[in-house]
C-alpha cells in the first residue's frame, strides 16, 4: 500500500486583535479602516514603494521667499520636485531667487505679494488657481523682528510685528486653506520660533516672541478644524539661523547667543529648509497641528 504522507499544516499565522472586531491576519485590512484614506501603508503591512518625501507635481506657495530661510526653503522644495510660487515684496530678491532655481533645473515663478495686504493675497491666490487649479502646499515664512522693551513697545510697534508675524499668517492660511479644503488635500507649515516657549535674552522683543506663540497656537487651531478635510496645519521652530534677521539685533549679541546653543553654533537656513520640506511632504502624514523644535537643542537647557 502507498503510504500517504498527511500533508503538514501550514505555520500559524500571527493575528493581532482590533477593537472589538476579533481576531485579525497580518497583512489583512480590517473593515474598519476602509474608509480610513489616511491609512495608505498600514493597512497592507507593506511600504509604499512611492517616496513620501518626494514633492512631485505639487504646488507649493513660499512668502518671504526673497532671502534667508524662505530662499532656502523655495530650493529645497523645488530640488524635492514641486513647482514653487515665490512670494516676496522684494521684486528684485525675487527675480534672483527664481533664476537661481531655474538655473538648478527647478520649477519656480515669482509673484510681489505683501502678505499685510488683503487684496494682495486675493490677487496673488486668485492668479494661481486660475492657473495652476491648486495649491498643494502653504508655507507662511515672511516675518520681521523688531527689538524693543516691553516699556518701549509702543502700540504702533505692536501693531507692525502683529499684522505681518500672525494676522497674515492667518489670513493668507485662511484664503489658501479654502481651495486646499476644497481639494481635500494640502499641507501648510508655519514659520514660528523658539521665541514662542523660552524668552530669548539679552536682546528684548516682546511682540515678535508673542506673534509666534500666536503661529504655533493658530497652526493647532486650523490642524483641528482642518484634520477631517485632509489639510495638515503644523510650525516649525527655529533656533538661531545664519540670515539677516538676528544680525539685526547687532553682531555684539552673536557672540552670547552663541554660547546658549549647546552646539555652539547657528543653523544653516537649509537646515530649517530640510524640517519644512519633510512637514510639507507626505513623510509626515502622522504629523499635525504641531509646533517642531528645530532648534539645535537651544531648548534643552
Ligand atoms: N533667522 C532666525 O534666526 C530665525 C529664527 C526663528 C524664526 N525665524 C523666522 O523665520 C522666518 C524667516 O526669517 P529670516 O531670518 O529668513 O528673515 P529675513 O529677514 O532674512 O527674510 C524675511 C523675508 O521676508 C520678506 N518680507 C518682509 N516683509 C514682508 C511682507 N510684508 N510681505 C512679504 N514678504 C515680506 C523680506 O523681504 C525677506 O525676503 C521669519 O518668520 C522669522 O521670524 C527666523
């Protein structure tokens, strides 16, 4: 008689249990979560092969995008692959900018927009529907800090650092995030500062450190109400960067603040340029309504 060997019984399959639901198979996408769409890789147990870091096809707005950090950031979000609107008061700075990332075989075009003025930003979003039909992403960088006292702070000071460092936040997140909730898509990164959780010494700047504790307090709010149309709203905080901005305050300060970063050093404004593109790019699907420390550790101590 042929001997009938009894077919071994395949290895148990790990399960893991979801909810009430019971068990369930690795690699098998639970009922649940079919309507989760932001649930792109978990759900099979496998990476995408597509490159979440990759910005291919977006549209990306930058203001400030003439010099310093919004410059660096516009690179680097156009190397990454998106078509990158630069926004500026700086027409001139603009132009350079825009060449130079032509030059580097990027995709870029430069618009004048003045992020205080209303119709500036109705113009300039208007202008890039109509051509482009979206904005991908959104990153509000243009900012000023103007050094005074609190007891020097007049209301005029006050005034300036709020409408350019919070309210155009606000309103250019608020005309941009219309189309973007429409599109059900986008990502919006917010420039604010570690002035926003310490108190920057010895240099006094009372209405800048407050107009950034309002960014990242404004980013929280817009990722909350914004989470379920699929827009994430986060900010970034830098330490000190290589750029015009703190030289403003006299090269005399360098020196000190140097000594409280516990790398003694500023950052590169790529450095920043890296963090923003990473918070715009799907790498960060997981990541909203969040105030990122990009700081060199300033706020460790
Ligand atoms: N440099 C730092 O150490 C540092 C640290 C923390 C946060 N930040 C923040 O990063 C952002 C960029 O800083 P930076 O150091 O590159 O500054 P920067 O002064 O070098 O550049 C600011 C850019 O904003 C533009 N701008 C000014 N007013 C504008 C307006 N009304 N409309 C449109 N554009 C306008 C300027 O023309 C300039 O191109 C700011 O929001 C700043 O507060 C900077």
């Amino acid at each position: 008689m042929p001997q009938t060997t009894k077919p071994k019984s395949p290895p148990a399959k790990a399960t893991r249990t979801v909810g009430k639901g019971g068990a369930l198979k690795l690699g098998q996408a639970h009922p649940a979560w079919a309507a989760d769409a932001a649930c792109r890789t978990g759900d099979t147990g496998r990476a995408d092969s597509r490159d979440p870091f990759s910005l291919q096809d977006r549209i990306a707005l930058v203001t400030g995008a003439a010099r310093g950090i919004g410059l660096a950031v516009a690179e680097r979000l156009a190397v990454l692959g998106a078509h990158v609107i630069l926004t500026d008061i700086n027409e001139d700075g603009l132009e350079k900018a825009r060449s130079g990332i032509l030059a580097a075989k990027g995709s870029a075009e430069g618009l004048r927009l003045d992020v205080t003025d209303p119709k500036d930003i109705a113009q300039v979003v208007d202008a890039v529907i109509a051509r482009h039909k979206r904005i991908d992403i959104l990153i509000n960088n243009a900012g000023i800090c103007i050094n005074a006292t609190a007891l020097e702070t007049s209301a005029e000071i006050w005034e300036r650092q709020m409408t350019l460092n919070l309210d155009a936040v606000f309103f250019l997140s608020q005309a941009v995030g219309a189309h973007m909730v429409k599109a059900a898509r986008g990502a919006i990164v917010n420039l604010s500062s570690f002035a926003a959780v310490v108190d920057v010494r010895p240099q006094k700047h009372v209405a800048y450190s407050v107009s950034k504790a309002g960014v990242a307090h404004l980013s929280r709010v817009l990722a909350s109400e914004w989470a379920r149309s699929g827009v994430r709203v986060n900010a970034i905080a830098p330490g000190f960067v290589m750029t015009d901005m703190p030289l403003g305050a006299g090269m005399e300060m360098h020196d000190i603040w140097r000594k409280f970063v516990p790398a003694e050093r500023f950052l590169h404004p790529y450095e920043v340029a890296n963090v923003v593109a990473f918070l715009a790019s799907d790498a960060s699907s997981a990541i909203t309504g969040q105030l990122i420390m990009a700081d060199g550790g300033i706020t460790i101590w």
